[in-house]
C-alpha cells in the first residue's frame, strides 16, 4: 500500500479522462462513520486516480479525516488530489494548503456565545440512552453538536443513532436552532451518526466546488463533470445540497461496500 500509495500519478492535466473528478463523502461513504478506510478502499482509489482526479469533501477536521483515510506512514493529504475538511473551508490541493474561513470571525463572539450556550441547555435536556463529552464541537468553519457527545464509543453510537431514528431528537434539536436563530443567516446539515454541523448559509459542501473552478486557471483543467458520492443524499442530510447542485452528476451509496460496487463498474476497475 506505501509503494503504491507513494507513486507517481499523471499531473492533472494528464489523466486519461479528462475534466473528470470524483469527489467523495467520507462517512459511510469511504469508511464506516469514525473507523479507518479499509486497505481495498484505498487500493481502488489509487487505481482510479491514475485515470481521473480524486478528492473528498467532509465535514470533519483534517485530524479525524487522517485517522480515518490515512495510514501512519501516509498523509492523507497525499492520497487525494483535493482535501477538502470542513466542507473545503480547509483545503489542500495536490498536499499543499490553500486559503481558509473562519466561522467564528463571519458570526461575531456575542452571536457565537447566543448559539453556544442555546446548544448546551438544550443537551441538558435532552433524554438519551448516554451522554459522553464534547457536545458542542468548534471547527474552524462551523461548529457540529451532539446531544450524546463526541467522546461516545463505536457502541454508544450506533445505539444512539437507533435512538435517534426512533425519537428524531436531531431533527427536533435542528428545528429549535432554527426557530430561535432565524436572523443568523445559518444553515443545520444532520451527518454521520450522532450529530449535526451549523455553518453560514452557503457554506454546506458546495463551498468546495469553488476550488474546482479555480483549477482552470490553476492548470488549464476545465471540471465540467464532477461525479460526487455520499449517503446523506436526502434533504436535510448533510450531502444534499452538493447532490442536488447542477454542477455535479450525484450518486447516492449505502455505505463503502456500495461504493466500491460502482467505482468498479463506471471505471472499469
């Protein structure tokens, strides 16, 4: 996996399919939710990014998307042409970092204070099976929320994400944010297992997009067809928006497994 990891990819411009890049979710799309991207995965990814461009887009800080993509002798940053954490408010392209946002700087600290503190009365509240820690996680583009916490074990979370399913205490949660904080131009995307992101309107997975525009005057290369992959394809889940966008072909999967199904199929892997 290092050699193959580590050799030499044609330059963008160079892939055999030209203007294609396959963009992917991470959770339940690349790995199960929070776990490590099995060797296979990475094996047909490698293989892919021989014959067009790779990248992911998730949610997440860089710091968990290499604990989950990544191996200890890898960067993540150079097995994916584009990395894009914090839906592409972090980004780096070909290993190199490209400029970031601040979601603390766009909304104020009073305004950042109002919703904080809004979020952890609401968790007080809340009944679930277990709280853990880390209920209110602060990124560098947005903040994610969990009423079980983010310290919850692989057990804890799929017992919630049971739970939740039942009493729909996210979609609850998301509504009360939005009653109360309707002037604060922000948008609630539900992923992953047990929580949810809050951002600035906008700033959901499209965001990333923009950095595929600017590889035009990058490297000559023109992205006309963005094949996307995710699992929270539905409204509300935090791939919609990117799914639905007119500058993406979306394909919608069940988990890794799935995706590798049709990896295999459109590229003749």
């Amino acid at each position: 996996m290092s050699t193959e990891a580590a050799s030499v990819y044609p330059s963008l411009e160079g892939r055999p399919i030209k203007g294609t890049i396959c963009l992917f979710d991470v959770d339940n799309t690349l790995s199960p939710a929070r776990q490590s991207v099995a060797p296979e995965m990475l094996q047909l990814l490698s293989a892919l990014r021989h014959k067009c461009a790779i990248g992911f887009v998730g949610g997440s800080n860089l710091v968990k998307q290499q604990e989950q993509l990544g191996t200890p002798s890898i960067l993540v940053t150079g097995l994916f042409d584009f990395c894009f954490a914090e839906n592409g408010l972090t980004a780096y392209r070909l290993g190199k970092e490209l400029a970031s946002h601040s979601f603390i700087g766009w909304l104020g600290q009073e305004k950042y204070k109002q919703l904080v503190n809004f979020c952890l009365r609401y968790i007080a509240d809340i009944e679930c099976p277990v709280k853990t820690g880390t209920f209110v996680e602060f990124r560098n583009g947005m903040i994610n929320v969990s009423p079980v916490g983010r310290n919850a074990s692989i057990q804890e979370r799929n017992d919630y994400e049971k739970y939740d399913k039942q009493h729909q205490i996210r979609a609850k949660f998301v509504e009360a944010l939005k009653e109360k904080f309707s002037d604060f131009g922000l948008t609630y995307s539900i992923g992953g297992q047990i929580s949810f992101d809050v951002f600035p309107t906008g700033w959901d997975k499209t965001y990333c997009l923009q950095h595929l525009e600017a590889e035009k005057s990058l490297s000559g290369v023109d992205y006309s067809t963005i094949h996307f992959f995710g699992d929270k394809t539905y409204k509300g889940g935090n791939d919609y928006e990117i799914f639905e966008d007119s500058r993406t072909v979306g394909h919608s999967v069940e988990n890794p497994e799935h995706t590798l199904r049709i990896l295999k199929e459109m590229f003749d892997l």
